[in-house]
C-alpha cells in the first residue's frame, strides 16, 4: 500500500507529503502495538481475578454439599433403623400368630391320632370277629357241598328211573316241555291278537261308517243319467222343409259339420239330435237354434255357425271348469287344467256325469279328511282331479289313469296329488291317507243307487272304437258313427283318396270293424268324398 502510495506521489513530484504520509503510518502501527499488549495484560489480569474468585465458590460449594450429606446421611440411619424396627416388630406378632396355629394344629393332630387308634383297635376287634365267622362259613359250605353232592346223586338217580319210567331222556323230555309251552304261548298270543284285531275292526267299522254317513248326508249330489239325445224345438213345422234344403243339402251339412245325425220325423215341432258325444250334441243344437233364429239356412252359413259355437263352447267349457273349482273351494290350479276339467261335463261314464262325479269325490274326500283331521285341501284336490284322464282318452292312447297322471304331472300337480290319482282304482299302492278316502268317495259315489248305467257306457265305447278303427286309416278326416251305431259315416280327404279308392277303403273299414267289434245286426259303412271349387270375384 505504501508502496503504491510512494509511486503515486513520486509521480506526482510532491516528496514532503510522501515523507508526513509514512511518518504517519509509523506511528499508527507503534500505537497499534502498544495498544494490544495493554490490552493483552489487562485480560490476563481479569482472568486470574475470575479465576481465584471461581476457586473460592467450589470451595464453599464443597463444604456445603459436605454438610448435607452428613445430615442426609444421619437420617438415613435413623430411617433404616425406624424400618429395621417396625420389621422385627411385625415379623415377631407374625411368628407368634402362626406358632398359635401350630398349636391348635398339633391339638388337632392329637385328637384325631387319638380317635384313629380307637378306630384301629375296633377293626381289630372285628376283624377277630370275622376271622372267626369265616371259619364257621367254611364249615358250613364244607357241609353244604356234602349235601350237595348227595342231593345230586339222589337227582341222577331219580332222573335215571324217570328216564326208564318214560322211556325219554333229559334233552327230549326238555325239549317237549319247551315246546309245549311254546305252544301254549302262541295260542295265548294268537286269542289274544284275534281278540284286539276283532275290537280294533269293529271300532273302526263304526268309525268308519259314522264318518261315510256323515260325508253322505252332508252332500247331495243329482244323479239324473245322460242320455244320447238332445231335442230342439221348431217355431213352426214348415221351418223343418228348410232345415233339410234343396235334396237334403242343409241337413247333410249339418250332420257332416257336427257329426250328429238330425232326426226329422213326424213330431209336431220338434228335431232330435242323435249322437253319444255329449260335446258334438252341444254344438249340433246351439248351432240349430242359432241358424232358425236367424232364419239364414244354407251350407256355407251352417259351417260358419258351427266353427263359431265351437269357439264359444271351448270359453263355456273353461268356465265350467272354473266353476268347478270355486265349487269345491280350490285355487292354484294350471288353467290349462282347468280347461281339460271341463271338458268332464260333456262325458258320462257309465250315465253319469263324469264332472258332477269329480265334485261330489272332492266333496265327500274334503267331509271325511275334515272328520279325520288330514289334509282337507288334498283330498278335495285329489278327488277333483281324479278322473281328469277321462276328458282325452279318446284322443291319446292309454288308460284315463295313466292319463290323469301324465297330465297332473305336466301341469307340477304334487306328488301326493298325483298318487291319488293313479291309486284311485287300486292299481297303485296309496301312498297318503287322503289317497284311501279319495279312493273311498270314488267307490260311493259311483255305487249309489241310479248314479251309473252299465249298459250306455258299453253302448257309448262301442261308439267310440268304432270310430276310432275308421279314423286309423290313411285318408280318412273325420269319422261320425250315428244310427245308434248302425251306421258310419266318414269323410275323407279327396286330395288323398279318389273315388275308385273309397270303394276299397269302405270294404277295408267294414273288414276291420267285423274282425274287432262285436255288435248286433249289420253296421253301414259310408264313405263320403266331396270335392269343392271355391273362387273369389274381384
């Protein structure tokens, strides 16, 4: 810096400034010094004072820490000794109590070492006691097997004499003995079976019986039988002229449209339709009144008449099925089902309504569970359905029970609802009680006097196998046995058989119905093949 400072005024050429300047800085850097050893003494100075007063603090710290320990340490000891004393003190009021304990222990002890030899002396006293009656026992069985031995050498002798008296030995005369009274047994047991079988048969013919009357009494059924005509009245007999038509055309339509034979006769007023279908019958008498109300009497009205009455007798039959079923108190069941039960009322089986016959089964079914105390909806819905097979046997092959049962099981009837069906006949085992009862209300009511006619169910089937031999051949559309079943009409299909084939066909049928059917008399067989051209004008 001097340096610098020397150069810069030694350019300038100004010497005396240059000399006061480092004049100057000499004495700066020697009062500088002097400075910094003073002040250097002055701390050293400070320091030692701090220093001896520090030393004398510790001092007095330590003599005071010094006497506080001696005094804590004082009261330590007279702690430990207070403590040590309260300890022998309480550790001697313990040793005391449990050495009382001790003693009463001890005299415990004494007592019972004092009753245990007492006791100990008196089983020695018996035990003597006993020593010496097992000596008298012993004397006495020694005896008693002398005894013994001499009773069965006596027996041994007795049974050999008994043996020759008898001429049997031991194992024989004791197997005779055992069967005898074997048998005597038996026939205890069995007087004694008969007699509760003979009290339980006669409670339960009475019960039986009260409850049958009961369910009897409370149901009342019609047992008017069916019969294989209908009559329609006329408003006048000229209306007959036009039910026939031009050559019998109306007539034959009608008959053909409904396969009912129309008896036209001379009764005042009055056509009779004729035929063991009740169904057709229906149809063939709403139809006729239909078109003689309407007064519209032709072949093409006639059929549409008829379509039309068997579209609404299929609503009729759904709702006599329903009414069926709100008649006997029953819901839930498959409306196609339904349907199928009231087709039952247009079928008789053996004259008697077969619909009428189910409500009058679930009836006396539904009185006698009631009067047991079972399943009252079961029997009711088991009596109903029963003979549910009856409404198609003629359209599927196979019994109406096994019918019935296809059927409840199509439409998820129970399983208990299905075995009163199938046993209702016997066939099948019944599984439930309300099987039996449901079998039991079939039974009365097909036997109470007038309910059932032998004769027109054999006549009705007669009718219905002739038709059905006629329908198996190929060709044939529709099949009518009228005339009480002396006559057959059938209806073929004129696209399939042509005229020289109904010919054959008529001689096939009459064939067949000679080899399967029994009948009286003779039976016509005719074959009829129409052929219509119809066409529209536009």
């Amino acid at each position: 810096m001097l340096t610098n400072a020397s150069s810069l005024f030694l350019a300038n050429g100004d010497s005396t400034v240059l000399i006061t300047i480092i004049i100057s800085a000499v004495v700066a850097i020697i009062l500088a010094a002097v400075g910094t050893l003073l002040g250097t003494k002055y701390t050293q100075k400070v320091r030692d004072s701090k220093l001896g007063t520090a030393e004398a603090l510790i001092a007095r710290m330590k003599e005071d820490a010094e006497q506080e320990c001696k005094a804590l340490k004082k009261e330590a000891i007279l702690e430990a000794k207070e403590t040590d004393l309260r300890i022998r003190k309480e550790f001697e009021a313990e040793a005391k109590e449990k050495r009382h304990e001790l003693q009463k222990l001890e005299q415990r002890l004494n007592k019972k070492d004092e009753v245990l030899n007492e006791k100990d002396a008196n089983l020695l006293k018996k035990n003597e006691e006993l020593e010496q009656h097992q000596k008298e026992l012993d004397k006495k069985s020694a005896e008693i097997a002398k005894t013994k031995e001499k009773v069965e050498k006596q027996y041994e002798l007795m049974m050999e004499e008994l043996e020759k008296v008898a001429h049997l030995t031991q194992e024989e005369a004791r197997q005779r003995v055992t069967e005898s009274i074997i048998e005597e047994t038996k026939k205890d047991c069995a007087h004694q079976v008969r007699q509760l079988e003979a009290a339980a048969k006669d409670e339960a013919d009475k019960k039986a019986k009260n409850i049958i009357s009961l369910a009897i009494q409370r149901c009342c059924a019609d047992h008017a039988s069916e019969i294989t005509v209908s009559t329609i009245s006329l408003p006048n007999d000229d209306m007959k002229a036009r039910i026939i038509g031009r050559e019998g055309r109306n007539i034959r339509a009608l008959e053909n449209a409904t396969g009912i034979e129309l008896i036209i006769d001379d009764t005042p007023d009055v056509v009779i339709a004729s035929g063991f279908d009740p169904v057709r019958r229906e149809v063939a008498k709403l139809s006729l009144e239909r078109l003689i109300a309407d007064g519209r009497i032709h072949p093409a009205r006639i059929e549409e008449t008829v379509e039309k009455v068997k579209k609404e007798l299929d609503a009729q039959i759904k709702q006599n099925g329903e009414e069926a079923m709100f008649e006997v108190g029953l819901f839930g069941i498959h409306p196609e089902l339904v349907k199928i039960l009231g087709r039952l009322k247009y079928r008789t089986s053996y004259g008697q309504n077969v619909l009428r016959h189910s409500i009058e089964v679930a009836h006396l079914a539904g009185m006698m569970a009631a009067e047991l105390g079972v399943d009252v909806n079961l029997a009711k819905r088991g009596g109903l359905l029963h003979d549910i097979g009856k409404a198609v046997d003629h359209e599927v092959e196979g019994t109406h029970i096994s019918i019935g049962v296809d059927l409840a099981k199509k439409f998820k009837e129970s399983k208990n609802v299905v075995n009163c069906i199938a046993a209702h006949h016997g066939d099948v085992e019944p599984k439930t009680i309300e099987a039996v009862l449901v079998q039991a209300a079939d039974a009365i009511s097909g036997a109470r006097p007038g309910a059932r006619r032998e004769t027109t169910t054999n006549y009705v089937k007669r009718l219905e196998q002739l038709e059905a031999i006629a329908t198996g051949f190929n060709g044939v559309e529709k099949s009518y046995a009228i005339q009480a079943g002396r006559e057959i009409r059938i209806m073929v299909k004129p696209e399939q058989v042509d005229d020289n084939q109904a010919l054959f066909l008529a001689k096939d049928i009459a064939k067949k119905i000679e080899a399967e059917l029994e009948y009286p008399g003779q039976i016509k067989v005719n074959v009829i093949r129409e052929w219509r051209a119809v066409e529209y004008a536009k």
